[in-house]
C-alpha cells in the first residue's frame, strides 16, 4: 500500500511542473523554461531517490529477507531429508541382514527337514523290509505246512489204497475186533 501511494506521489509530483509550464506559456520562447526544466529534473531526481531509498530498497530488503529465509528453510529441509535418508538406509541395512539371517534359518531348518526327511524314509524302508521278510517267511511256513498236508494226505491215500489190496476180509474183521475190545478196557 505504501508502495502505491509513494508512486502515485512521485507521478504528480513529476507531472506537475510540465502542467505548470504549459498552463504559463512556457513553451512559446520565454527564458524561464530552462529553468523549469532543471527543477523538474531535481523533482525527478529527488523522487527517484525517495523511490529507490524507501520503496525499492524496502522491496529489495524484504525479498532479500525471503530469499534468505527461503534458503534457510532449504537448508532445514535438506538436512531433515538428510537425517531420514541416512535412518532408511540404516533400516535398510538392518532388513538386509534380518533377510540374510532368515535366509540362511531357512535354509538350515530345510536341510534339517530334508535329513530328517530321509531318515524316516530309511526307516519306513527297513520297516518294509523286515515286514516283507516276515511276510515272507509265513509265506514259506504256510507252504510247508501246505506241502505236509498235501504229503499226509497223500500217505493216507497210499497207505488206503495199499490197505485195500493188502488186508482181506477176515484181516478186516480181526482189526475191528481189536480195536472194539480196546475201546471197552479203557
């Protein structure tokens, strides 16, 4: 506002001696317009001055001060991004070694799984192992009782069949005669 009203002062005060010098004839040859020339000159050397020393220098200090504040409040700012880039890159080292570290677990619980893994494989292996030998040898004991069935049997076959040919009637008789007479005794 102040600005204004200064420039505004200086305008009439520079248009002023040129309205007063036409308004007086000035122009037409009379000897005092050298005169109004030079005091409309130091009006507008004085005003320059006061325009300069007050408005321009205040302008100037005040954007002066901006500048100055502006910067400042750079410096702050680069020196906040500053501090917080340094805690980032610090927690982002702190995470790459947190990863690294769970990583590496990882990687040992996987190798300690994969042993235990194949230790239980090896296990169920020999489990499979001793199940089919027992499964086995029942297998054999069955065919061998099997067999001795099958030989009893057939013993029994040859022994009726040699019987049959070899004992007659009276023979017959005689044995179940015998056998009768020990049933009766015990």
């Amino acid at each position: 506002m102040l600005e204004r009203t200064v420039a505004g002062l200086l305008v009439i005060a520079i248009l002023l001696p040129s309205l007063a010098l036409a308004s007086t004839g000035a122009e037409h040859g009379e000897g005092s317009g050298m005169a109004w020339k030079l005091v409309n000159f130091g009006l507008l050397a004085v005003g320059a001055y006061l325009v300069w020393t007050k408005v321009l220098a205040g302008l100037l200090d005040k954007r002066s001060a901006e500048i100055k504040n502006a910067i400042e409040e750079a410096q702050r700012a680069k020196n906040e991004a500053e501090k917080k880039a340094s805690e980032y890159r610090e927690k982002l080292a702190l995470l790459d070694k947190r990863v690294a570290g769970i990583a590496t677990e990882l990687k040992l619980e996987g190798e300690a799984e994969k042993a235990r893994i194949i230790s239980e494989a090896g296990k169920a292996a020999e489990r499979l192992k001793e199940q089919a030998k027992v499964a086995a040898e029942q297998e054999i004991k069955k065919a061998r009782l099997e067999i001795r069935e099958e030989a009893a049997k057939a013993a029994v076959e040859l022994a009726e069949q040699i019987l049959k040919k070899e004992i007659s009637p009276e023979d017959h008789e005689r044995l179940v005669k015998g056998y009768l007479n020990n049933l009766r005794l015990n």
